[in-house]
C-alpha cells in the first residue's frame, strides 16, 4: 500500500551523449534502478548497463531513492553531499533538521542520527549537548504535509498546542483541566497525558499582566492577578451572577459556563462486527469507516487493518492515500441505526449513516437539502450557506465549523473543503471557544 499512495510520475531525462563522471556508482546496480545524485536534491542517476544517466524531478518535487521515485519534499530527508574523490569522511548538515546529518565519503552520502539527547552541530561537524549546539527547527515539523492543518504540542506548556497550515503556526489553548495530548493531537484528560508539569490550575496566576482568577472555594468569587502576584481576599460576583472561568467575568448563572464539580461519564458502544473484505478479491484496499486514515488490506477474506501516512485519507476508489480536499470522507458517530446530514461542502446532496456506513444522496434537480427538515426541498426555501466554509483572502487562516452530526465532531476548513474531525472522547465542541471542552462548558446545541 506504501507504494501505491503517491502517484506522482518520474519524469527521466537521460543524457546518452557522454556517461557521467559518476558511471562506477551503477556498477552491480539492475537496470532501470534508480539512485541519489547527492549534488542536489531533485537529482538522481538511472542506472542502465553498468552505466548512469542523470535526471530530474518534475518542479516541487524531490528524489526518494527509498521508495524510487519523485516525492513531496516533506516525506524526503535530502542528503547533499560535496564532490570529493577523498577517503576521509565529511559531515554534511540536512536543512530542517537538528538530530540527523549527512556522512559523506566520496560524495556519496549516508543518513545518520546523533544519540539521544545530542544534537548535530553544524559548524564543528560533530554531535554534541542540545546547549552546546545552535540549532532550531521551528515549531511546524518538516516531515509532514504543510497544506494539511496539523496540530503540534508547545515546547514548555501542556496546556496549550499549535495548528500549524503553511508554515505557520497558531496558538490554541486547551479548555481548563485538559491537557494536549501528542499522541492522539487532541486536548485530552490529564490521566491520558503524560505531562511533567501537570494541569494548569484555572485558579493559578500567570506570570504577567492583569488577570481574574476564579475562587477555588466557591463559584461567586475571584482574585486579582498582577505579574504573578495574586490579592489575599477574594471579590464577590454581583448578586445572582456567578464566575466563567472560561471568560474570566461574572455572568448571569443560566448564561455561564463556569462549573465548580464536573462529573464526567463515558459511554462507550460498541456495534456488532462488519466483514469488510467478505467477497473481496485478494489484493483490494477497502475503507475502514471508523477514520479518514485507515482502510484494510484484503487476503483470503481476512482484512488485516492499515492506516495511511499522517496528513492523509484513505481514497478507496483510487486504491491509495490521497489529500484529504481529494477524498470525501464522513464517519458515522454511530454504529448501528439510520441517521441523515447534510454534505458539509455541497447544498444539493446529504449524508446517510446506516450501520455506521457512510453514504452520499443527491437531491432531485432545483431542490436543495433542509437538515432541520431532513429532507430535499425546493432549493429557493433552504438556506445552505452556514454548512459550507467561508472564503477569506489569507489561505494561511485557521478556520473551524461546528459538527452537523454529533456535539464532539468539527471541521477545519482546508483550501476551502471542511475536513472532518472529532474531539477526545468525551467531549464536546465548544463553538463559542473553538476548541474541544467539557460537556457543561460546550453547551451543545445538537
């Protein structure tokens, strides 16, 4: 499957006027193989007959001898090496990264890793102690699909994480009491996250500015924060309003989202078993249904489970791993049963979940789907627009859109296609703070 999830073509251009310099490289080496030039990183030889022929990759696209053929940058770590009839080996830095370098011997180059805790110095050519060494590779990683929204942990606060989409990177806070897990990129309980510093207590004072904090004691009162610094007695709220640690303000008791104990129950359901490779030929990927990413691989009717590579979808039509704004994916928040939604990007078409089966409908020519309704009516009686993402003039912009099905599911809005998510179990999307939350401070109106 590793093999089918990128279709880009090699696009060879053999030079047959002279044979390189090079030619010992392809001595043993099969015909047709292809293998790194190290003088650039869209460069590569073709071996044909002992001998090497040099090509290139189309524009935007780099050279993975691994997987032989031309590939995002993002999936290739290149290896540049200078042209060297010498013995002794060099040590060559690899742009992006701070624990691998390139080892060069004849300018020919090989990948290798410092020990842990050690980072690669560039200027001594030598791993050594992180603060001995000048490196940053910025909060966005390198090795993943920079168009794909893409959620990363902070450096120094369990409570916080980065979306990062184009390079760059937004911060987001997790709600109160949850902490970021990087396992699962969602904000999580914090007995499901590792974290040395612990949940940050909504009742602590940040370090600086101004800032109201709620009372741990009661839910009508606050304190105070300067610089670190919090006042000795509490404030009262105004009579009948009670302290939203989410906003930080006094609020009417039905309008606020503070809570002083928060029961938390998880259910979980489990539907009967699904056969998806029941009378599948031997070889097809089919979807999984649970998640965008996974699918399974088919084999004498047993389906051996699979999942694509971060940043992208299972697209089973194509029978690979695609981008996601290629791929229509919808899973059911349901196992069993029948349930009907509207298509988050198309007016005239809705989703049916049957048995936890996603499936698209289309309505009749001039009608459009009413989700309050659920059903196709004339489209001049329907408004749509609030299902579909908004058009904006910085595509790096992060953008989310409440679920259409379940109080835990969103979207974020990528090249204009709302891509679907879910919350950590358990909770809900908060639409007043974008972000996952406890039940009580969502207030989900679905």
């Amino acid at each position: 499957m590793n093999r089918l999830w990128l279709t880009v073509t090699l696009v060879v251009l053999c030079v047959v006027r002279e044979a390189v310099s090079n030619n010992s490289r392809c001595a043993g080496v099969p015909d047709g193989v292809f293998i790194n030039d190290f003088t650039a990183c869209d460069a590569f030889f073709t071996c044909f007959r002992g001998e090497a022929f040099p090509g290139t990759c189309p524009m935007n696209f780099v050279f993975n001898e691994e997987a032989q053929l031309c590939d995002h940058p993002w999936n290739v770590k290149c290896l540049i090496c200078p042209p060297s009839e010498d013995l002794v080996p060099t040590f060559v830095p690899i742009e992006g990264e701070c624990t691998f370098y390139t080892l060069c011997i004849q300018g020919i180059g090989t990948l290798r890793e410092c020990a842990n805790g050690l980072l690669f110095d560039s200027e001594q050519g030598i791993c050594d102690l992180a603060e001995n060494v000048q490196c940053e590779t910025g909060i966005c990683p390198n090795n993943v699909n920079p168009s794909v929204p893409t959620s990363v942990p902070h450096p120094t606060d369990c409570s916080k994480y980065y979306i990062c989409l184009n390079g760059n990177a937004e911060e987001r806070q997790c709600a109160p009491t949850l902490l970021f897990n990087p396992d699962t990129r969602f904000c999580d309980l914090e007995e499901n996250v590792e974290c040395e510093e612990g949940v940050p207590s909504p009742s602590s004072c940040p370090p600086t500015g101004i800032h109201l904090i709620g009372n741990p004691a009661d839910c009508v009162s606050y304190f105070v924060c300067l610089n670190g610094e919090q006042s000795t007695v509490a404030t009262n709220c105004a009579a009948g309003l009670i302290f939203d640690i989410t906003d930080s303000m006094a609020k009417m008791r039905n309008h606020a989202s503070a809570v002083c104990t928060i029961l938390f129950i998880l259910v979980i359901v489990t539907g009967a078993q699904r056969e998806p490779c029941a009378g599948i030929p031997d070889g097809t990927f089919v979807n999984d249904f649970t998640s965008c990413e996974g699918y399974f691989l088919c084999l004498g009717g047993v389906a051996t489970p699979a999942q694509c590579p971060p940043g992208f979808y299972f697209h089973e039509a194509q029978q690979l791993c695609d981008f996601p704004q290629n791929v229509f994916c919808h899973v059911c928040n349901l196992p069993t049963g029948v349930q009907l939604f509207p298509h988050p990007t198309n007016c005239d078409q809705f989703i049916t979940c049957s048995s936890g089966i996603s499936f698209v409908g289309n309505c009749k020519p001039g009608e459009t789907y009413d989700a309050a309704l659920q059903a196709c009516k004339a489209e001049f009686r329907v408004d749509c627009e609030r299902f579909r993402c908004p058009e904006v003039d910085n595509p790096n912009m992060v953008i989310f859109i409440p679920g259409i099905q379940s109080c835990d599911e969103y979207f974020i809005c990528q090249a204009g296609t709302p891509v679907q998510r879910f919350c950590a179990p358990g909770l809900h999307w908060n639409r007043q703070a974008e972000r996952c939350d406890f039940p009580e401070l969502a207030q989900c109106p679905l």
